[in-house]
C-alpha cells in the first residue's frame, strides 16, 4: 500500500540558510563604517609623505608621527563621543567652547580661589556633567532640535567665559598660575600635562594626550560593540519610536550621550590646562565643527542610526594631519580649510556610497 501526502517533496540538498551565506571579502568591508575613514588615512598620509619638504623628510620620522599625532589627540578625544552622540541622533555645539570653559574653571579655582588640582578637577568635571545633563534633558522633554539647544549653550558659555574672565582677572582674558606653590600640580601635570617614549631622536617625546585619545577611542568601541548601551544608541538613532516600543530607555539614552560629550570636553579641557599651566576664553570656540567633521570622515551619518567611532577617531587623525601636513609641504596654512572641505565632501560621498552598498548587503 502507497500513501501519499498532501505535502509536495522539497529538496534540500540546494537549499541553504541565507544567514550562513559566505560573503566575500569586499562586501564585508563595504558593511564597516570606517572604510572610507581607513582609505583617507592612507591615502592623505602617504599624500603628505611625498610633498613633505622639510630637510631629511621630517613627516616619515619621529618629529613627524609626535606632530601630527598630537594635534590629532586633541580632537579625536572630542570626535569619539560626538560621533556617539551624532549614531544617536543628535548634536552638540556647544562641545568646543566647553572644553576652554572647563579649562577656565580649572584655572579660576587653582588660581584664584586657591583649591588643590584634584579637587578643581572633580569640580571641573561635576560642572561638565551638569552642562551635558542639562542639554539633553532639554533636548528630550521640550523636543526641541539639539543643534539649536546646544547652540544657546555655546553663547552662554562664551559669555561667561569672556565676562566672568574680564570681571574676576582685572581686565585680562587670560589666566595664569602666577604663585609658587599649587597643590597637587605637579601630579596632575605628570598625568594630564606630560610625555613619554622621550629619546634623542625626540627629545620631547609623545604628549601624553595620545595615551588619553587612545584609551576614549578603546572606550567608545568597546561601548558600542560590546555593550547593551551601545545598541541603545543604534537604535534610538535609527528609529526612536521602534526603539521606545521594545523597550528602550530613549531618554536616558541621549542624556548619557550628551553628557559623554560634556565629560571629554572637560577632559580636553584638563590637559591643555595642564599642559600650559594658563587658560584663555577663546580657547576652543569654533572647534565643535572639527569634531563633527571628523565624525564624518569617519563614517557618521548626519541623520542618526549609522556611524563608528573607530572611523570617528581615524577622522581626527586625517584632521591632524591636514593641519601639520600642510606646515611639512611648506604651504600656505590659509589652505588648510580647503583641504579640510574637500575631505568632508569627499567622505559624505564615500559614506552614502558605503551605507547603501551595506544595505543592500543586509538584503
């Protein structure tokens, strides 16, 4: 007797998951974020190292890599959370200005009301906390578009740091350690204001900034990768009212973020005041498009949900070198924002172009 079944027989010798699909080496790289970060690495490096035309090619040396490297700390250290910021879906003007108010309140303290380093620093940072908290609860219970809360944060940063300078230094928008004797200096400066791997090939060694943009970048990869945080941001970057419906503390999310961006500020803030034992209150106004720049570069969308702050990092790297390349090349340094506008163009391209591949890769 033969039964037969209502189920047609399906053969699945040459049927397989698509999930366990191979994919091949260059759509893997074209779903990474940071490709267009990596190739325009290389490629303004190695561009730099043949225009450079300073005796013994300086740029290929020590003296170049502690250059360049240097100038990039300083952003990459702001660029890693603005690009975090910016994958959730919001910015941060006021970021620049921040880190020379910070650097301000370091030196009022220590200066002026005569504290010890390390308790101006946990008040530098409690300050710089309260700022970021600040912007994104207001960016999340008024609604309002961060560019624009953030941007009124950036005036009134400046205001008080050109007002309240002028009004507590005699006239002068500078403050300097004029005493002999501040506690707890020396070991902030061997932490925030110092070097290392000195040689006599160089002599004053790497800033010790590198060390801090190194340990940001590791930080914000690891949070983003490896963190149930990290998906938090994705999410509410990519669609804020999917990632509340399944459960997404969106609100908590982006004050976190906003408050990140805050506490680099601060940091930058610390080690510049560390490294020159002054302050002035233009110090960084300005410099809040250099992060978002580098952010891009390093593969950050404009709109949220896409980006990598490995990329991010490797943006400010490109920037650090733009600006030192330019001085190696013996060119004009008014070129420097030329150069800078051709990179950002040339990156949103190279992004789009990667994110649609990776889309379609996903598909």
């Amino acid at each position: 007797m033969v039964e037969i079944s209502d189920t047609p027989s399906v053969d699945t010798t040459e049927v397989g998951d698509e999930r366990l699909e191979k994919l091949s080496f260059v759509t893997r790289m074209l779903k990474k974020p940071s490709l267009g970060a990596v190739v325009g690495t290389i490629t303004v490096f190695v561009l730099f190292a043949f225009f450079d035309a300073t005796p013994n090619h300086l740029w290929l040396t020590q003296t170049g890599l502690a250059s360049w490297s240097t100038t990039a700390a300083f952003f990459g250290i702001m660029a890693v959370p603005v690009g975090m910021l910016m994958i959730g879906g919001e910015f941060d003007l006021s970021t620049g200005v921040m880190t020379g108010a910070t650097a301000i309140l370091m030196a009022v303290l220590m200066n002026n009301l005569h504290w010890n380093a390390w308790l101006a620093v946990f008040a530098t940072l409690i300050f710089a906390g309260l700022i970021g908290f600040i912007n994104g609860y207001v960016v999340v219970r008024t609604k309002l578009p961060s560019f624009i809360v953030t941007l009124a944060t950036f005036f009134i940063l400046r205001g008080i740091s050109i007002g309240g300078v002028l009004l507590v230094n005699s006239g002068s928008t500078q403050i300097s350690l004029t005493g002999a004797h501040y506690g707890g200096l020396h070991s902030l400066q061997v932490l925030f204001g110092s070097s290392f791997l000195s040689s006599s090939a160089l002599p004053n060694g790497y800033s010790t900034a590198i060390l801090w943009f190194v340990g940001v970048t590791l930080i914000g990869v690891w949070i983003l990768g490896r963190t149930r945080f990290g998906n938090w941001v994705y999410a509410v970057g990519g669609d804020i009212n999917a990632a509340r419906n399944i459960g997404v503390p969106v609100q908590r999310t982006k004050i976190s973020l906003f408050m990140g961006t805050s506490f680099a500020a601060a940091l930058v803030g610390i080690i510049s005041f560390a490294q020159s034992s002054s302050a002035v209150s233009e110090q960084g106004v300005g410099y809040e498009f250099y992060y978002i720049i580098a952010a891009v570069v390093g593969g950050c969308l404009l709109n949220g949900g896409y980006g990598s702050v490995f990329g991010a990092a490797l943006g400010a790297c490109i920037i650090g070198m733009a600006f030192e390349g330019v001085i190696y090349a013996g060119w004009d340094s008014s070129w420097d924002f030329t150069f800078l506008g051709i990179i950002l163009f040339l990156a949103v391209a190279v992004n789009m172009y990667v994110f649609v591949r990776a889309q379609k890769a996903r598909h």
